[in-house]
C-alpha cells in the first residue's frame, strides 16, 4: 500500500506591466535580444538584434531606449534619451501643478454659541467647502457641558443644514471623548 503524493506548478507568463517606477534601459543596458525596433519618426523597423539597432541609433546620433520591457519581443525606440527625459519632467512639473490636495479643515464651535459667532464660523467653513476642501465641524464640551450633549448636537444640525446647499456629509455627528465631531464633503 503507497501513497503518491503529487505537487503540481503552473508557470503562467503574464505580461503585466512594470509598476516600479525605474529608469528604462539604454543602449549598452539592453540585453535580451532579438527586439522589435520603432524608428526615430515612429516607424516600425522590425525584429532585429540589439547591436544592429544599436549600430542604427549610434548612426543616426540618437540613443536606442527600452520603451517596453516586458513584451515579447522587447519594444525599442530610437530617440534622444536626454530631450526624451527632459519631456517628462517637464509633463510630471505640469501634472503636479493642476492637482489639487484636498485639505480638510477644521471649524471648532461652542454648545452655547451666540449666532453672530456661529454666522461667522459657518461663513468660514462655507469658503472652505467652495475651494474644494473637507471640513471638519467640531464641538468642544467643556466642564458640565457635557451633561448635555443633545445641546451640542443641535448646534451641529444646525451648521450641517445651514450648509446644505454646499456640502454633504461624510461622517455624521459622533462623540469623541469631550468633543463632538462631523465631516463634511463638498458637493
């Protein structure tokens, strides 16, 4: 009476692109060959091996550039590495500019907050939802104020309906510790 016992692999070849960011590979850095080689004007050169498109590139003054690694054959683009480089700093400074970082910002009221004040801090948390950042309404309980928190929460409702038009809310109204606390997302 035996036992077999039987381990099964299973290699699967996917061509899953390269999610580290590192520099491609020039020139004399390209090793496999044969590769598929894309002109300089864009144009296929066809499968050939890395020292003719080399020897194509050093011809022409350019560089022979690794465009994609993983496919099979490699891709390989004759171009100039250094305005090729240049390029995408200067698309990345572009990119960075556009973005914008949504900030969350804090607006901190009071359980018995006259209404000129509470006018003030919901104009402010206003602007903020217009530039496109979180706010965070806050209500700090201090002392016995905390005895009653159903004060503290209408102050709350109070901010969240007065803002309606501008924001939603993400979090509701929840108590931490002694302070009462809501996010709101601009719409």
């Amino acid at each position: 009476m035996g036992f077999a016992i039987c381990f099964c692999w299973t290699t699967e070849e996917t061509s899953i692109q390269d999610t580290t960011k590192r520099p491609p590979r020039v020139n004399r850095q390209i090793r496999i060959s044969p590769v598929r080689v894309i002109g300089a004007d864009g144009a296929q050169l066809g499968i050939m091996e890395v020292d003719v498109a080399l020897g194509q590139a050093v011809e022409l003054g350019l560089d022979l550039v690794e465009v994609a690694p993983l496919a099979r054959p490699p891709v390989v683009r004759i171009m100039d590495y250094g305005k090729y480089k240049f390029e995408m700093a200067k698309q990345a400074r572009q990119a960075k500019k556009k973005q914008h970082v949504i900030q969350i910002k804090e607006v901190k009221y009071r359980p018995g907050i006259e209404d000129h004040d509470f006018e003030t801090k919901t104009r402010h948390a206003r602007r903020f939802l217009e530039e496109g950042n979180k706010v965070k309404v806050t209500l700090m309980f201090r002392g016995r104020q905390i005895a009653h928190p159903e004060l503290g929460r209408a102050v709350v409702e109070r901010v969240a309906q007065a803002l309606l038009d501008v924001a939603k809310i993400e979090t509701d109204a929840r108590l931490e510790g002694k302070a009462l606390t809501m996010i709101l997302t601009p719409k």
